[in-house]
C-alpha cells in the first residue's frame, strides 16, 4: 500500500488505542503487518499480545498485580511504538519528504553518532590549528560544515539507543563552554520529538533541562519540553516514570518561573502574523510616506497596533493599572513589537538563499567562518560587532542578514552598514533595559531566541508542508500535563488571557477567563469580558448571561446597559433590549445610534407609535441622514399612512436609492391604491434579479395583507411585472 494509505490505515489503529480498544488495535495492527510483510512488526506484536494476555489473565483470576496500570500503559506505548515505526519504514522506502530522504541518506552511509561526533571535533581542531597558522581553511570548512551537518541529520530522523541518548546528555551538559554545540543538538532533539515520539529522546531532554548549570542550555530544552509536552501530551501522560518526575517540578520555584516565561513566548507567536501584516500592509507603507527627519519623531506612533481595537470598558484599564497586569501588558505588548513580530517581518524575505534549504541551517549557530559566507574581512567584523551588541537576533536571520549583504555593491553594503549599525544600536539598547527588569535574563533571552528559531523553520521553510506546524493552533497550555496544573494560579491566567483579549483571540481568551478562580468570579470585570468575548463571536445567548451575571455584582455601567440591550435585540428579546435602551437614552438623550436601536427595538414590539417617536427624535438631531428617512418611511407604513410614508420614500429615491427603496415605495402606493404608480416601482427594484424581488416581495405578503392588499392583488402585481417584460 502507498504512504498515505498506511497512514489511514495507522490513524484508525490509534483511535482505537485513544478508545482503550487494545485487542483490536492490535488485530488491525497485525493485520497491516501481514501486508506490509513487516515481520519485525509481527515479532513485536506476539510479544505485546503474551504479556497482555498475561494480565489480563491474572485480571480475570482476581489476582493482585500491582503493576497492572504500568503494563496496560506500556502495552499502549508498545503498540503506539510500532505504528511509528511502520509509518517511518514506509516512508524510508517510498517517500522523497525532506524527513524520509535525510534518513535514507544516513542509513545508506550507516552514520553511527560516536563516529559522527568524533569527526567533528576533529575537523574542529584541525580547523582551528589552521588558523592559528594562517593557512588556508576553506577545505576545513567545508569538512566541518559537513560534520555539523550530519550530526543533526543523524539526531533529528534516527532512532538512537539508550547509550546514545545518554552520550548526547553528557556532551550537552559537559559542553558549558561551547553552548552552540549544545544549543544545536538540543534543536536536532527537538525537531525530532516534533516529528515522531520517542521516550529515550524526551528523557534526555529532561536529563538536560534538570542537570545544566547554564540558563541557555536550560532554556532551550525547557522550550523544547514543553513544545513536545504539547505534541505528545496523551503519550507521555501514560508513562508513569516521566509523569514522577514531572510532577517533582512543582516543588521548584525557578522552574515555575522559567516555565511561565517559556509559555508567553509561546503564546506570543499567536499574534505575530496579525502584526507582520499591519506592519506590511499599514505601517511601512505609511513610514515610506514619511521624510527622513520625521521618522525618529513618529517612531512610537507607527508602532502602537492596538489602538481601536476593541471599544473596551474603560474602567477595565483602571483596574488594570491598579493591580499591575496593565504594565505587564505593556512590557509583553513590546517584546512582541521588539521580538518575533517585526524581525519576522524583515528576514521573511531573506530565507530564500540556497544556504536554507538544508534543514540544520534553520538552527546551525552563527559562525562568522561558515563556507557559505563570502564576505571580506573589514565587512565581516563589521557584522561581527554589530551582532555582539546583543540585538535579539536568532542565527538563522544572522545568516540570513550576512548572506544578503553579501549579494550587494561595495557602496550598497557601506551604506546598509551605517544605518544598520545605527538600528541594532537602539535595539539593543531597548532589548537590554527591557531583559533588566527580568529576574533572568540570560534563560528568557535564549528562550525567545529558540521560539523565534523554531517559529521561522516552520513558517519560512521551502519544504513546511511537509512538518506538522506546532504553532498553527492556539497553544492551550492549561493542557500541558503537570505543567497545566502550575499555571493555574490567577496572575499567569489574566496576564494571558489580556494578552488573548486585546488582540482578538477570543476563544482562547475565553478558555482562560473560565479557569479563574472565585475572586475573579466575584468580580463583575470579569463577567463583563467574558459577555463581551461571547457576544464577539456572536455566542449572544451566552454572552447574555455572563453580561447579567455582571450585572448582579454591581450596578450596571452605561457600557454593560447598551451591550445588554444589544444582545437582547440579537436574541429577539425585543421589550427587554427596548427597556435597555431606555436606560441607556437617559445618560445620553441624544445618541442618534441608541435612539435609532430603540425605534427599532420598539417596532419589533409592535409599538410603532413609541417607535416613530424616536425616529421623529432622530431626524431632528440629524435631519440629512437618509437611514432614519427609512425608519419613518416604514414606520409611517406600518401605522398606515401611505401617503406620508411615501413622502418619505420619494426623498429617498431622489437622493439614495437602493433596491429596497423601491419595493417600499411601492408597497406605500399599492396600499394606497396607485396600481399603476407601484407596479413602475416594483419594475425598477426587479431590474437587477427579478427572482430575487419576487422573493423579496413574497416575503412582504402578511405585512401586505395587514395594510389590506389581498392575495389576488398581489399575485396580479407579480403577474403584471413578468408579463410587461416578458
């Protein structure tokens, strides 16, 4: 069978596993091992069998077994292992995705990780006595280049054994001093886990995260954990071995630390493609429109995105100042702008050189020697010090950066480097006032810097269809084992659920407000942003309420009162939403736009005479405006007085006539008796679609029969218009 079939085939044999159907998972298993005539599957599978028969054996003798939980769980794993390993055999032999064709290449050259390893300190080496000498080192580059990159290749698709794994630990966290080794091995991990899951690989993740003495190598794996946390939560959940030694991590304080600072970076990544297209589309089309002395003076405008987003309470902000999540706001809201956001934006269109087409060199550490890198020797410390400022740059857009001003003119490249050097220079002067009121630097900078690497390989990427983006969907941390419990505390929760709201995320926003805790459902704030993130997503029976739950703990603002009387008019609560509305007209007696929803709320009562009234109110603040000159025209319609809804009418139909207009002023002169003079109407709101007015007109037929107009007259009246253009 194809890839694809497999893969079906394979996905319903893990339903049945998530539906606890073991026995027959493992018949359809075995049934597709038959086929593949994987007899290595078929091996495992006879064992799997034995020692769950065994089990289940003593289960049916009423036997004590206190390892029955660990055996049912490792069966799954087992079972969950072999589907892994039949998808990845197949694709070997079949698929030419950039995954399965890296790993045929390294069984073919029977890369072992000790050789591979080894090589590379050597290349390193004598690479490095080169220099020393002054020889030439392009050759040596090349080799090294090589060995890094299979070593990666090697980490990222190879099942490895446990000595391995353990090797790779011990030169992670022996490697203090060279973290760029460290750092790119981490990656080759993480992108393995992110591809298929393997306990031997999570576990050195863990051995490193809980043993580095170095918050970089800390970050990165922490960032690494929680991302495959996220992937393979289900798998992971089941081993009991791995869920003990998470759950020791609730006793640390430094790890709920790091782990919160990991989680916002991940969450941030939300809101990137939002900003990078205001950026694109809004912002720097408007900074191109600026002259040169005016760009330092309107800087900070042009980089305020949230202005007008939401109509939000107002008295939220002051809450917010008050408690101190305002000014966390403000700090996340400029790493965004700072970080991923707007680098994303500049080296999006930078990936595009050969050099990033080999997968490793998404995440290869910057070095300055690296053979693609084709620039002089004054150039390239001239990047060599600009990047030494410490300007949040991952490596990929190092490269990407060196490898485009390298394609420049001498005279390009000189000019590039002045205002470039001027930029970075600001930027690292912000980046760094903004990491010192961090408690850790160093863990959160590394951090960053790994999301933003991670984020670009799976956005940027020639090939990214091919990878399951974990940062498609909204990241549900909340879902994380253990990891979800220690974040349940409500600082972390309304920090992101603000970050969540004020950006239009509703869903995810909301998923956050209901985990709150009883003081934040006792406030009536609360109640409020969860009704006004329902009633967003137009969810108005719930938004109704969570606004009357916020109601009831306190006196309603004039902002809770018109958003009730709102939500009451989508609902077709109709006297309620007219009762709001009132409410709301008696603080602010002349808003044409709530005096206009009363009218219409009124009508829908069937007070017209309450309604026109409002009209009436309506057209005297703003007598122009041919909507209202439509509420009349129908109001006075519905009272019965054609002639003066047709006065009405006929204002419109001078000035602003749409389709509609028409077809009512010609309901006003049928009621009114002028056939002739209604039927010339009724053919000219037919002329785009006549279907659709005969539509428009049946759908009129009780409001028509209430005004007197029988069935016959109206059925006529269509006749009429078909046969005069027929």
């Amino acid at each position: 069978m194809t890839l694809e079939s497999l893969k079906s085939k394979i996905s319903g044999v893990r339903q049945l596993l998530d539906s606890e159907r073991l026995t027959d998972a493992m018949n359809e298993l075995e049934s597709i091992s038959v086929s593949e005539n994987n007899y290595t599957a078929t091996d495992k599978l006879k064992k799997i069998r034995q020692t769950y028969g065994y089990m289940i054996h003593y289960f049916m003798e009423g036997m004590e077994d206190p390892s029955r939980k660990d055996v049912y769980c490792q069966t799954v794993e087992s079972l969950q292992r072999i589907c892994d390993d039949m998808i990845i055999e197949k694709g070997t032999e079949d698929s030419s995705n950039v995954f399965y064709s890296t790993l045929r290449v390294s069984n073919l050259r029977n890369l072992d990780f000790a050789e591979v390893y080894e090589d590379l300190n050597k290349s390193n080496d004598i690479l490095h006595e080169a220099i020393d000498a002054g020889n030439e080192t392009s050759t040596l580059v090349d080799k090294k280049d090589v060995a890094m990159r299979e070593l990666f290749d090697l980490i990222w698709t190879k099942r490895l054994k446990k000595d391995t794994c353990n090797q790779i630990v011990r030169i992670v966290l022996s490697a203090q001093d060279n973290l760029n080794i460290s750092s790119y091995i981490i990656s080759a991990l993480t992108l393995s886990l992110l591809e298929y899951y393997d306990d031997l690989k999570f576990t050195a993740l863990l051995d490193i995260y809980e043993n580095s003495q170095s918050d970089e190598v800390a970050a990165r794996s922490l960032v690494a954990i929680v991302m495959v946390l996220y992937r393979h939560s289900s798998r992971i959940s089941n081993d009991r071995k791995l869920m003990t030694r998470l759950e020791l991590w609730q006793d640390s304080l430094l790890t709920y630390s790091r782990l919160r600072n990991v989680i916002k970076e991940i969450v941030r990544t939300r809101d990137t493609d939002r900003v990078a297209a205001k950026m694109r589309d809004e912002v720097i089309p408007e900074l191109m429109k600026l002259k040169p002395d005016m760009l330092k003076k309107m800087r900070e405008s042009a980089m305020d995105f949230e202005s007008g987003l939401l109509e939000n309470n107002p008295d939220w902000e002051d809450m917010l100042e008050k408690n101190g999540i305002a000014s966390k706001m403000r700090e996340l809201t400029e790493m965004q702008s700072e970080g991923a956001d707007l680098m994303m934006v500049t080296f999006s269109k930078l990936k595009s050189f050969p050099f990033f087409n080999n997968v490793n060199a998404w995440f290869l550490p910057y070095d300055s020697k690296n053979s693609h890198i084709k620039l002089d020797k004054s150039s390239m410390k001239t990047l060599d010090d600009l990047f030494s400022m410490g300007t949040g740059m991952c490596d990929s857009d190092k490269y990407s950066l060196v490898l485009a001003i390298s394609s420049m003119p001498e005279q390009q490249r000189q000019m590039m480097f002045g205002q470039f050097e001027m930029q970075m220079s600001q930027i690292s002067e912000e980046l760094k006032a903004r990491l010192e009121k961090t408690s850790n630097p160093e863990f959160n900078a590394a951090a960053t810097l790994f999301v933003r690497e991670l984020y670009r390989f799976f956005k940027l990427f020639r090939k990214k269809d091919e990878f399951k983006d974990p940062f498609i969907d909204p990241f549900v941390f909340l879902e994380l084992p253990v990891i979800g419990n220690m974040m349940t505390d409500d600082e972390i929760l309304t920090l992101i659920s603000e970050f969540y709201f004020k950006r239009g995320y509703y869903n995810e926003a909301l998923s956050l407000f209901y985990a709150m805790g009883e003081e934040a459902n006792s406030d009536p704030t609360h109640w409020e942003k969860i009704g006004y993130a329902l009633q967003s997503l137009r969810r108005y029976d719930e938004a109704l309420d969570a606004y009357q739950k916020a109601s009831l703990l306190s006196e309603p603002s004039e902002w809770l009162v018109k958003r009730l009387a709102f939500v009451n008019k989508k609902l077709g609560n109709f006297k309620e939403a007219a009762d709001y509305y009132a409410r709301a007209l008696e603080h602010d007696v002349d808003n044409v736009s709530l005096i206009m929803n009363s009218g219409n709320a009124l009508l829908e009562c069937g007070e017209i005479d309450s309604a026109l009234r409002s009209y009436y109110h309506a057209n005297y603040i703003d007598p122009e405006n041919p909507k209202i000159w439509r509420a009349i025209a129908w109001g006075e319609f519905l009272s019965g007085k054609y002639d003066k809804s047709y006065s009405y009418y006929n204002k419109i139909l001078l000035q602003y006539p749409i389709s509609v207009d028409f077809l009512n002023a010609g309901h006003a002169c049928l009621a009114s008796g002028k056939i002739r003079d209604a039927i010339n109407l009724y053919k000219q709101s037919s002329r785009s679609d006549l279907n659709e007015f005969e539509l428009a007109f049946r759908a009129d037929h009780d409001t028509l029969i209430n005004a007197g107009i029988d069935d016959l007259t109206q059925n006529l009246v269509v006749e009429a218009i078909k046969h005069d253009l027929s």
